[in-house]
C-alpha cells in the first residue's frame, strides 16, 4: 500500500507502521527489519511523514533495545511504545500469549503481575517508569505512549488520568 502512493494521493501526510521490539511469533526478525527500514525508505521519498507504534509489552529492556536500533538504522520517527492499559491479569496474560509477547515468570513479576493471583488488575506504573528513566531525546529521539485498551476504555482512561496527576 506505502509503495502504490494512494494515502499520498487521497491526502494522508503521516502514516504510522508497526513496530515489534519484541518480535513476531510468525515473522522473523530479518524480515521485520527489512520491512520496517523499506517502508522508512519509500515515505521519506514520497516525503511522507511516518510514525512508528509498537506492539505492547511488559519488559523496557527490549524495548529500549530496539528504540536503539531503530535511531542506529537512521529512522528518526516518533516511535510510540504499546502499553498495555489497565486490565486483568489473566487478560493481559491471554493477550500477551495471542501476540507473541514476552510473558514468562519473571517479566510478569517485572511488570507487577502476579502469577499466584490471578484475578488482580495490574496497571503500567512501574513500566512506564522504569521506561522513562532509561531514554534520553537526544539519544532516543521523540517517544511517546500508545495505551492498548484491554481492561476497557474508560478503566484506561481513568488510569491515565490519575497517573498523570500524580506527576
């Protein structure tokens, strides 16, 4: 779709395309980079502005590990990190295991979840924190949030809401 010019000609000036810093259980990871750089290549000749929005995660090693690697490949767009909202444990859980996300014990223990109760609500505090203090802008460039909803719209809302009031 990027290489036809059709968003371009029916006047779409930024377009966002995925991201995976922790990888696609049905991609491999050669040809998510070839991906991700080729489209980067054909916007910035379209002279299209791009966006990047990942998949959600638990764990801000890979994470910044990645944002790393795509600022070495040259790509300077705003990259918006998944974060998976508030929502059940056993949700979060489930999605995890569907998308091919990093869930094992200790991930899960990293990110609040608690694999012996199960029926807990986990949020993205330490997550987000722990994300914030590890990337620089000058380093990192532009990085933003992108809430995945699974507890719901207004829990996530809400969520985000207080959060930032405790700021």
């Amino acid at each position: 779709m990027i290489k036809t010019g059709l968003l371009q000609q029916y006047g779409e000036k930024d377009v966002s395309i995925a991201g995976y810093p922790e990888g696609h259980p049905d991609i491999t990871d050669e040809q998510l980079w070839t991906a991700i750089t080729g489209k980067h290549a054909t916007l910035t000749e379209q002279g299209t502005r791009g966006t990047i929005l990942t998949q959600f995660g638990f764990d801000e090693d890979p994470v910044v590990e990645w944002i790393e690697r795509v600022r070495a490949a040259g790509i300077d767009y705003e990259i918006r990190v998944g974060v998976p909202g508030p929502a059940g444990i056993k949700r979060l859980l489930a999605f995890a295991a569907r998308f091919g996300v990093a869930s094992s014990a200790g991930i899960a223990k990293k990110y609040g979840l608690s694999l012996t109760n199960l029926m807990g609500t986990a949020g993205p505090d330490k997550f987000i924190g722990r994300l914030a203090k590890r990337l620089d802008t000058d380093e990192h460039g532009i990085v933003k949030l992108h809430f995945y909803t699974f507890g719901g719209l207004v829990a996530t809302s809400e969520w985000i809401r207080d959060f930032k009031e405790k700021l």
